[in-house]
C-alpha cells in the first residue's frame, strides 16, 4: 500500500532559501564553496555521515505500513544499509526474535509476559519503543444499509463462539435475519490479541471466522459481501473507506481526534517495536535506523494513516536509545 508521503525534501529547500537569500551578487560557485568551507570546519561531510551494514526485522502486519515508509524512505538517506522486514504477525514476529534471527519486532501490543520470559532464557535484553498510535476498526461493507453504531456487548454476542450460526437478526431484532460473515486476523497477530482481550474476555472467536495474517485479505473479504463484518488497524481502513464503513462503537467514531483523545475507547491503542539492545551496541547501522524511525516516525504515521504520538514521547525514545549505543 504505498499511500505515504514523501518529506525529505529539506535539503532541496535549504539550498534554493540559501541562493535566494544571496541576493543578485552572489554565486552559486560562492554559495558552493562557503558551504563545503563550513562542512571543512565542522567535520559534517556526507562521507563521515555514511553507514553500512544489514538490519532485519519482522512482526505485526499493522505496524507494517509505518515501517514500510519509513524503510523506503531510510533507503534514500542511508544507501548502504540493508534493511529487511516481514510481516508474520505480532506473535510470530516475537518468535524469530526470540530466536535471535531479528534485531527488532514490531508490535501491535505490548510483550507478553510469557515472551520476556523466553527472551531473558535466551539472553536477550531488549527495548520497548513506541512508534504510534492505532485505533482498531470494526468495519462493514458500503453496501450494509442497517449498521452504523454497536457496544462492546453487541460485539460480544456476535464474535464469542456459542455453538449457533449468527444472524444480524440475533444482535438487533431491525437487522435482517441474514448470517454474519465475519473476517478476523489470524492468531499470530498482536490484534487478534488485542481484540481477543478487550472484547472477548480471552473466550473463543467464532469459528465460522476467516482468519488471515494479511490485513488485505480481510479488506477484500469484507468489500465483497454486505453480510461480511471485520475488524483491523485504522490505516486499513482509511485505505479503503470508499468501500468499506467504520462501525462506531459505543457511539464513537474512529478518528485521528478520537483515537489520540482516548475517547475511541476501548479500541485505541498504541502501536510498538522491540529492539535487541546488543544488536544496537554492535550494529552501527541498527541504531542508525532506529534513530531515523524515531524522529521520523510521526510524520510516516499519518501520512498512512495512524495517529502521531506526542513530541514528547519520541523525544524520551531518542533519550532512551542514545543510551543504548
């Protein structure tokens, strides 16, 4: 899904406000020169800023298109560095990192207390970064005419398995007596977790479910069938809002406002990466991108469609991270 924005533009602006700001009498070959003299002085040369190296990381599909966008736009700024990420899910992601086969896992929701566990048998000290914040969406097709507005009871009553075939009719007697179609991300996924927790109170999904770890397959699923409900990360939706309707939940609509305020409660949600501390200490080109994500993770954020933090939270994560190195 490549709905970012592209923000590294400042040096181009730089440059043309700094010949602008010469006037008439001024060169482009004196501009030239005085700015290599300052770089001469101050040891800021793009060779000394040059990193390499290889970064891999995996985990949640809903964090992926802000680590996507930042990924493609790290590779302008740092071309010798590497960086791979996959996308098994929150669970899956906290296995290979677990393993040792990653240098950072990307979260949908906080670690379990069973994966610390099994990150301190194996060695690994790690760091909790945020990077955003989601709301996660309960949504229906366009073509439902009769939803608009449920509870955490209503959700309830339609995704915890009870042994009967659900009909829109049996949560709201105005509904139609047609069965529910319902989409879901797979078990591996940090919201399945999420939703698994808040909503359903740890009982057991429906198992009439399609479950998939590619967000982008419950988007189709539910495009192609009014009967169909799902729910994913705010940025799927947003993605998709010409065909698909949020549902509002308990009166309240997920937006940027809403979801930052809280008041999308309980649904909101904050999005994470994990970070092997020795890889940061040995892997020059790890911290490099760690530190690109950080500052540049708000911008990246709502430019595909979640919530920026607040300054400050990013600025703690810098703090944090500058004493890792």
């Amino acid at each position: 899904m490549k709905s970012w924005k592209y923000f590294m533009l400042t040096t181009m602006v730089g440059s043309a406000l700094a010949l602008a700001a010469c006037g008439d009498n001024t060169t482009k070959d004196e501009v030239e020169n005085e700015t290599k003299s300052e770089e001469a002085s101050t040891g800021d040369t793009k060779d000394e800023a040059v990193v390499e190296g290889k970064v891999s990381g995996d985990g949640s599909s809903t964090v992926a298109p802000i680590m996507e966008a930042l990924v493609e736009e790290y590779a302008g700024v740092q071309e010798k560095v590497q960086v791979t990420v996959g996308v098994s899910g929150t669970g899956g992601g906290f296995e290979k990192f677990i393993a040792g086969t990653t240098d950072f896992s990307n979260a949908s929701r906080p670690i379990k207390d069973e994966e610390k566990e099994k990150l301190a048998a194996a060695g690994i000290d790690y760091t909790e970064f945020k990077l955003a914040n989601d709301g996660l969406t309960v949504v229906v097709s366009k073509d439902n005419d009769w939803i608009e507005d449920v509870t955490i009871e209503d959700l309830k009553k339609m995704w915890i398995e009870d042994g009967t075939t659900k009909k829109w009719s049996d949560i709201n007697p105005d509904w139609p007596a047609e069965e529910i179609i319902f989409y879901s991300p797979g078990t591996d996924s940090g919201t399945y977790d999420y939703f698994d927790e808040v909503v359903l109170d740890e009982a057991d999904l429906v198992k009439a479910a399609t479950l998939s770890e590619d967000d982008n397959v419950l988007v189709q699923g539910v495009q192609a069938d009014k009967n169909a409900i799902g729910f994913f990360g705010y940025a799927y939706y947003l993605a998709n809002q010409d065909t698909l309707k949020a549902v509002k939940i308990n009166g309240v609509e997920p937006t940027n406002e809403t979801i930052e305020s809280g008041e999308y409660s309980p649904l909101s949600r904050p999005l994470f990466t994990y970070v092997s501390n020795k890889a940061l200490a040995e892997n020059a080109a790890l911290y490099d991108f760690m530190k690109y994500s950080l500052e540049n993770a708000g911008d990246m954020a709502e430019a595909v469609g979640y919530v920026r933090l607040p300054d400050a939270d990013y600025e703690e994560g810098l703090s944090t991270l500058e004493g890792l190195k």
